[in-house]
C-alpha cells in the first residue's frame, strides 16, 4: 500500500502538467489582484521545477514554489500563500481556482484549507 501511495505521488505533478497542455513556465494559469498588487497562480513546466506550483508577485518575485500532491503538501502551499496575500482570500483566490481546474484535487485542498 505504502508502495502505491508513493507511485501515485510521483504521478501527481505529470498529471497537474498535464491539465494545463498550454502553460508555459511564465504563463499565469490564475490572475487577480489585491490591493493594488497583482498575483499570479502559476504551475512552472520547466526541468526540475516541473510541476511545482508557485505564486508571482508583479510579475517579478516567485512565492511559495513547491509541489502540491497531497493534504500536507496542499496545506504547506496554502500556508505559504496566506502568508503572502492574507489568509481572507485563499479560498477565492487559490483553493476556488485549484479545485476547478485540477483534476483530482478537490478533496485534499479542502481537507488543507481546513487546516490552514
């Protein structure tokens, strides 16, 4: 079982790519604004970061860059970005969006915004 779980893991990030065909490194796949700052949810394709999910900060500065497959990654990235933009918006601005456009992620991004 621990096996499996670990494979399934793995797949994660190809399966997050592979929902967003169209995005580049540096393309947005989510993009909003607060306070007169412009943020982007962005999912990087490029060699070792391939996957990762991040957050951009006026299209200069990377946050929270990371993996997300799992309740406890998701929880580690939702605190990260709460941090950035204040936990008021995470559910509109990050959870909202992941849970419609990744396939697969509705349960344990709820389950980490939960626990965040």
């Amino acid at each position: 079982m621990k096996k499996k779980l670990i494979s399934l893991a793995a797949l994660i990030p190809l399966l997050a790519i592979s929902s967003f065909p169209e995005a580049k490194a540096g393309q947005s796949l989510f993009a909003f604004k607060i306070d007169g700052v412009k943020w982007d949810l962005k999912i990087d394709k490029s060699g070792s970061n391939a996957g990762k999910l991040f957050l951009r900060k006026n299209k200069k500065s990377t946050k929270c860059k990371q993996y997300v497959f799992d309740v406890n990654t998701a929880k580690a990235f939702l605190s990260c970005a709460s941090k950035k933009i204040g936990k008021k918006y995470i559910k509109q601005y990050i959870v909202n969006p992941i849970d419609k456009e990744i396939p697969g992620s509705k349960k344990f991004i709820m389950a980490a915004y939960n626990l965040i």
